[in-house]
C-alpha cells in the first residue's frame, strides 16, 4: 500500500495539515480508520480514477470512521492529481454527490487544488442547544451571529470579535463532545472579525470525530464564505492551525449565481516523503 503525505493548505509555502492520500483498496473499514494513525494524520483520502472518463472518485476518514466529505482532503487529493497529470479540470465523486474541481501544477513546481463544495444550507440554533456548545467552548452568554451550517454534515459558526480572543480558546473536548453528539453537529468552528481585505482567524474543533482540533478545515471555510456573502464580501482568507504548530491558510471566492452564493475554496499543497518511508508520486 503507498501512501502519500500531503501538506494540505500550506501557508506561504509552510505547514499546512498532513493528509495522507492513497489509491484505493478493497480494504475493511477497520484498515481505513487505521491508516490516518499510521501515518500521522488526522486524515486518509482514498483515491479511485476512472481512466476511460477522468473521473475521480473520493472517499475520507478519521481515526473514528468515514467521513462524507473533507475539504482539506479534497485539496490533498487534487495535489495528487496535479502532480501525476498536471493542469487540468476534474470531476469528483464523494458521499456527498459530485463536485467541480480543478488540479493545478504551477510551472515552478507548486501544487494548488480548487473545487466548488456545493450549495451551503444556514440555520440557526436553538437556545439549549447553542448553550449546550457555548459552555463546552468556555465561551460565556450567548454568541449573536452564530448558526449552523450544512455542506455533507452540520457544524456551528461562531463569530469571536478579534484573532486573539480566538487563540485563548481552551474548550473542554469531553463536554464539546457530548454537545455536538446531542445536536448532531460534525463540529465548532469559530473564527475572528473579517478585517477590510477579508482575512481571518478561526479555529475548527471536531472531537465528534477524532479530530480535536483540525489544522485546516476547507469545507467549514467554504461555510462561513457563504454566510458572509451576504454582508458582501467577494473572498475570504483564512488562517488556522498557529495553536497546533502547523500555520494553514485556506482561501475562498464567491461567484454570484441565480439560487445563491457559488463558493470556490482551495489552496496550495505541497507532496512529502510519509512516515515509515510511503514514497510520493514522481510528477509526470
């Protein structure tokens, strides 16, 4: 079995969230969940390309199981993809239904993963519940603004009105846990005031599913561009993963289309050696 390891997310060509990426096996759901362990990663992407159509299709997961959708993933896989064939749109195939992306392989070497993640569905949460997570966070009273948006699973926005009080967050992973599990929610997201040129802080934390703080989370990215589009803001940047060591910047952009919000998000990514000797793909 080969297995990748992709930085996923990189910023200015450092850190980034290590994801490992391989093609896919007939493998039990116990040897998934094995593989993120393995190799040091909160996350695996399975891999399956359709030759004859030059379609892909994707599964993910977590030490805890599979997941329906993973942004970051997605950009890992798309890596992968534009470092084997270079340039070039894709379609693919996950759990949650097919998606537009496209590989890209810069002229000096930089390898870069776009995709549109679909529509975004917001709601907001009911008190007991929003509570329920608030507590967990160590966040005190109510959180205006917050609400729950939908992309493959559910999770909670939470806006915080500057980077720093996003870094102090210390939650208690046990007590979000349970929150989550009682609301059904894949995870919190919480993230800083947009400054004028739409950058931001925010950190993901999703112990639901072994994953107490994810480095990088595209795909809850891609939620809160689509809840701020509404304040107007054509593009966001995106900052995690300093807490963890590993800085991580995810950008989006906002095409206007006749049902909605079209959200784009991606980033760059860089193929490394994987621990125990797992060989990168040599580029075509």
């Amino acid at each position: 079995m080969t297995v990748t390891i992709v930085r996923a997310c990189l910023r200015d060509g450092r850190g980034g969230s290590p994801t490992a990426v391989l093609d896919d096996l007939p493998l039990t759901d116990d040897e998934r969940r094995a593989v993120p362990a393995r190799t040091g990663a909160s996350h695996a992407v399975f891999l399956s390309a359709d030759e004859a159509t030059g379609a892909v299709s994707l599964r993910f997961c977590t030490a805890a199981g599979e997941l329906p959708g993973c942004g970051h993933g997605t950009v890992a896989a798309l890596a992968v993809l534009a470092a084997r064939t270079g340039t070039r749109d894709v379609t693919l195939s996950t759990r949650t239904g097919t998606l537009q992306g496209r590989a890209v392989r810069h002229a000096n070497g930089v390898l870069e993963g776009w995709f549109a993640p679909g529509p975004v569905h917001l709601r907001t949460l009911t008190g007991d519940e929003l509570d329920d997570a608030l507590a967990a966070l160590g966040l005190p009273g109510n959180a205006p603004g917050a609400v729950v948006a939908s992309l493959g699973r559910p999770r909670l926005l939470v806006p915080l009105p500057t980077r720093s009080a996003v870094a102090a967050l210390t939650p208690d992973l046990d007590r979000l846990r349970a929150a989550c599990d009682r609301s059904a929610l894949l995870g919190c997201y919480l993230y800083s005031a947009p400054t004028p040129d739409g950058r931001v802080t925010a950190r993901m934390f999703a112990p639901s599913i072994g994953v107490p703080e994810d480095i990088a989370n595209a795909n809850s990215t891609a939620c809160l561009a689509a809840h701020l589009a509404s304040e107007g803001l054509p593009a966001l940047t995106v900052d995690m993963g300093d807490r963890l060591g590993a800085p991580a910047t995810i950008r989006t952009a906002v095409r206007r289309a006749g049902n909605g919000p079209r959200i784009l998000v991606g980033g760059t990514a860089e193929i490394t050696v994987g621990p125990g000797g797992f060989p990168a793909p040599s580029p075509a």
